[in-house]
C-alpha cells in the first residue's frame, strides 16, 4: 500500500507540473486555448492571471515531490489536503470536471496514505 500510495502521490504532483506548464507557457497558446476552451481575447486577457494560478500548481506540485523525497507524512497529507480543497473549490467556481481531474486523484492518494500508515 505504501507503494500504492507514493505512486499516487508522484502522479499529483506530475498532474501539478504540468498545470504549471499549460497555465504559465501554454495559456495564451493554440494549446491552451484548446484545452481551456477559450478565443485568443480571453486567453491574452487572463494570461498573467493564468501565470499566476501556474506558479501556484507548481509550488503544490514541489511540496509533494519535498514530502515523498523526505518521506514525511505530514507534509505530504498537507499539500495533499491542499490539492483536495482547491480542486473542490475549481470544481464549484470553475466547472465541475476540475474535481474529477484534480480533487479525485488527490484524494485517492490520501487514502492510500491513510491506510499504509496505519496498518
């Protein structure tokens, strides 16, 4: 299980770098406005806001990536807590797939930590 759940959390963090790449390089992008379903205005529009976001996933992703290298739950179960919120919060403000994308990974890979840990 522990396995199991390392696994889970390196595909997180992985999921985080690349939201980093789409939202900071790929936003104002044919990618990007592809993948987010946008025109070239809105795209350029929101792109310093999208570097933000970017940067944001991507200090969620280095957290996770400290805590799995450190091996240390702690850490690890507060960025995954963190994923969690913010993918449920996307999910409500956003769209509701941001949840199945973002939030359901996250929470397996808590689980999975859960249940290595008190075995």
């Amino acid at each position: 299980m522990r396995l199991i759940s390392t696994i889970l959390i390196c595909l997180v963090a992985l999921l985080h770098g690349g939201f980093l790449v789409l939202e900071m390089f790929y936003w104002d992008h044919e990618v990007g406005r592809k993948i987010f379903s946008m025109t070239p205005e809105a795209s350029s529009s929101s792109a310093a806001l999208a570097m933000n976001q970017g940067l944001y996933n991507g200090f969620l992703a280095a957290g996770l990536i400290w805590g799995v290298l450190a091996d240390r739950t702690d850490v690890k179960n507060f960025f995954l807590v963190c994923v969690i919120v913010a993918g449920i919060f996307g999910a409500f403000t956003a769209k509701p797939t941001i949840f199945f994308i973002q939030a359901m990974p996250a929470i397996l890979a808590m689980l999975t930590l859960f249940l290595s840990n008190n075995r």
